[in-house]
C-alpha cells in the first residue's frame, strides 16, 4: 500500500518562528511536491522536487524553502513564519511524467501562525 | 495561470442521486485528474482521462472531456452519503515539468 507521511497533523508557531515540515514517501518516487491549500483559492504548488537535491519553485515559493537529501524525504522550511502562512500544507509523491502521472498525497498538516 | 475552476462551488443532492460536476480549464493539456478529499485530508486521486480520450469510466464515475471547450465533467452516478468530500480537477501541461494545476473544488453533500 503506497504511503506518504507528514511529520504533523496539526501545528501552531508563533510569528517569527522557524518552521520545518517533513515529508516521507514509500513508494520510491522521483518527484515530490508541497502545496498549500486556502479556502477560495484550491491547491497552490509551493515547490517541487524531480531528484534527490534538485528543487524547482512553483507558483508561490516566496517565504519558503525546500530541502531534499534524501530521495524519500522532502522538507518545506518557513524561515520566518507569518499569520499569512497560516494554511493547510500537502505533500504529494509521483513517478516522473513517463511513467505515471498521479499523485500521491499525504494527510496534510494544519499550520496556525500566531 | 491555467487554474481550473470548478462549477458549481457547493452540490447537495440526496443518496441514490446522480451528481455532475465540471471543471474548466485555460491551456492545452496533456491530461485532466480528478481527485477526491474528505474533510481536513489529503487528497486522493480517483481517475485520469489523457487530451485524446472523450470519456471514461471507473466503477460509478463517468469522466469526459471535450478539449475544444478546454472543459471536463465528472459524473456519479447512485450516490452515497460516503461520497460527501470535495472534489478537484487537475491539469497537466502539455509542455515542461509534469506539474499538476489544480481547481478550486467542489464540495458535494449527500444526504441519507
């Protein structure tokens, strides 16, 4: 059974607070992505990842960084938490596009910001 | 932005009922998902219909797709109160990194 974890369900940080968000696939995939989900607005790619220290920004990468020294394991860095990112973060694993295209996601963290 | 957008925003039907939900994009795809998330979850993917396929099917759901009206629809049929969640439609790009573009979702609610 395919499996993707986050280190946290639910998470509150204060403003100004380094954050670190962990992600871990199972299932040997190349690319891994961090989006963030708001009410209104869907999910927003963050960043993504198609190997094993390579990371590319997506639509909103301001405010974050991304770290990937592993294959599996995938890292989202708030290097200064703010009330505007407070939001529901999702991780997601795939195979490269040649392959198969769906993603897989994990359960998501709730982050509050204060 | 090739941002889907989802339409209608909220559905509420009752068990037993067919529910039809569609998905509008801006650029040319490779491929259009669906996928599914209960409330305060990650998402799940439910069905992929690639830019030359017009319809498909797996199990209650009906996809199609018509890329002249860059549109898509999802369709399921008998529903359950087990079908409550959101629902989201996602594009791939034709061209560069397999990203997926998401929609702003559906929340369907079926009642017993």
């Amino acid at each position: 059974d395919v499996k993707v974890t986050q280190s946290s369900r639910y998470l509150v940080k204060r403003t100004g607070e380094k954050v670190f968000l962990e992600c871990v696939q199972d299932m040997d995939h190349e690319n891994m992505f961090w989006y963030r989900q708001d009410p209104g607005l869907g999910l927003r790619l963050i960043y993504f990842s198609y190997d094993v220290k390579m990371k590319e920004k997506g639509d909103i990468p301001e405010g974050y960084s991304v770290s990937r020294e592993k294959k599996e394991r995938f890292s989202l860095i708030l290097e200064s938490a703010s009330t505007n990112q407070t939001s529901m973060y999702l991780c997601a694993s795939s195979r490269p596009l040649a392959q198969q295209e769906t993603q897989y996601f994990g359960p998501g963290t709730r982050l509050l910001v204060l | 932005s090739q941002q889907g957008e989802e339409d209608p925003q909220a559905l509420s039907i009752q068990e037993g009922e067919n529910a039809t939900m569609n998905c509008s994009y801006k650029t040319s795809i490779n491929n259009l998902q669906w996928y599914r998330q209960n409330s305060g979850r990650g998402l799940v993917h439910l069905i992929l219909i690639r830019s030359n396929e017009r319809e498909k099917h797996s199990g209650r759901l009906r996809v199609t797709l018509d890329t002249s009206k860059k549109s898509s629809s999802l369709l399921i049929t008998a529903s359950r109160a087990a079908d409550t969640a959101s629902y989201f439609c996602a594009t791939v790009a034709n061209t560069g990194f397999q990203k997926l573009v998401f929609g702003t979702g559906t929340r369907l609610l079926v009642s017993p």
